[in-house]
C-alpha cells in the first residue's frame, strides 16, 4: 500500500494534515527551496506536538538546499535535524562529482538519513546503485524546480521504475515526490513506491502558501481510490 508523504512547515501544518489522514508528516520549509530547512526549534517544536497527539506517525525532516561540495554543512545539518528526534533525516542528492563521498559519509553517520535524489536532469544510475549497495533504509526521487514540471515530466517512466526496483532490490524504502498532483494517482499506483510526497496539490496557491485543509482531504482520497484494494 502506498502512503503519503505531506510536507508541512509549522505545528498547525502538521496536525492539520495529520488529522486529514497523511502516513507521514515531512518537515520542511518551501519558500527556501525543494528541500528548504526550517529552522531547529521549529522542528522540535512540531516533533513535539506529534509524538504527543499522533504517537505513532513517522516525522522526517529537511537539512536544507545543500551543494555536495559543502560536505561540513551537510554534517552539521544533519546532526542538527537528527538531534530534534525525526525518524528520518531527507538530504539532497545532486549529480556531482562529490556526490559519492556524501553518500558514503551519510551511511557511515549514524542517522537514519533518506537521500533524496534531484532527478531535474534525470536520474544519476551510477549514483543511485552506489546508494543500494551503502545500506539506507529509504531513499527517493524529487525535483528542485516546481514549476518546470512534475517528477513525470523530468523522468521517464521507465527510468522511475527501474529506481523503484532497484530500492526493493537493496530492501529499502522508496518515495516518488516533485509538484506531483492528484492527476497522477494512477501513474503513481502503477509505480506503487512505498510513499508519494506532496505539498503543491495540497495548497490553494503556490506550495510557499498555506496547506488548504479541502485540497488535502481531497488529495489523500484520490490517492486512496487509486490503489487496488
């Protein structure tokens, strides 16, 4: 069963969609960025607000738009954010040369880190097979530029499910995400990822807006009524 993945930047956010019925609630902050990071205390704040009201809901949380060269920020991000109590630590993955040694040290780093590979230019094969063969529990696709299109239109189909596959292969978790809206439910259930992300088909405006409370009830029934029973 695939389940949903709603990004969210404040502890109203996070209970609202946890309330409407998301799997998993994803901490970031999107008027800085794909991966955007909210700030430390807010973090805290909302993982608070969650293991006290919806105790077992899985939490992940964003670093922020990093390059791979600055690996010293990376590790301090990733301490930072791990520190805050999330079950999972999301980190950008670009195609870059240093790409690998990143990958390398966050498997090696003892947080249950998500790498999360931006697929605007594609999938990277080479650094997506390095990433199976380093253990993480989870890892997935998305994009930085949201208005260039969804993850659909940035990747093919094909390439997707060789990704989806190759995740089940590694026994890791794996998430499709990148502007993706209700019209995809079918593409979608026909990837069957073990998680979709969403924040822009849950907004009324741009995904920097605010989550709409009607646009989320509806978005999580469509994706519903989209899985085989």
């Amino acid at each position: 069963m695939m389940r949903l993945l709603v990004s969210v930047r404040s502890v109203d956010e996070a209970m609202l969609a946890a309330e409407a019925g998301a799997d998993l609630i994803d901490l970031k902050e999107p008027g800085r960025g794909a991966l955007g990071a909210l700030p430390v205390a807010t973090i805290a704040a909302i993982v608070a607000q969650l293991r006290a009201h919806h105790v077992a809901l899985p939490v992940s949380a964003t670093i922020g738009d990093l390059a791979m060269h600055a690996l010293a920020d990376i590790r301090a991000g990733v301490g930072a954010v791990g520190a805050c109590g999330v079950d999972y630590v999301k980190v950008g993955i670009d195609r870059d040369p240093a790409a690998s040694a990143v990958l390398d040290w966050l498997a090696a780093c003892g947080w249950p880190v998500v790498p999360v590979f931006i697929a605007d230019r594609g999938l990277d094969e080479a650094l997506v097979a390095r990433a199976a063969s380093l253990g993480f529990p989870a890892w997935m696709a998305d994009t930085a530029d949201k208005r260039a299109g969804s993850l659909f239109d940035a990747v093919s189909t094909a390439a997707l499910r060789r990704f989806v596959d190759g995740a089940r292969s590694a026994g890791a978790m794996v998430g499709l995400a990148g502007a993706l809206r209700r019209s995809h439910a079918g593409a979608l259930a026909r990837l069957a990822p073990d998680f979709a992300g969403f924040r822009s088909a849950a907004c009324a405006g741009e995904r920097s807006g605010a989550l709409d409370a009607q646009r989320l009830r509806e978005l999580i029934d469509t994706m519903r009524h989209a899985q085989p029973a």
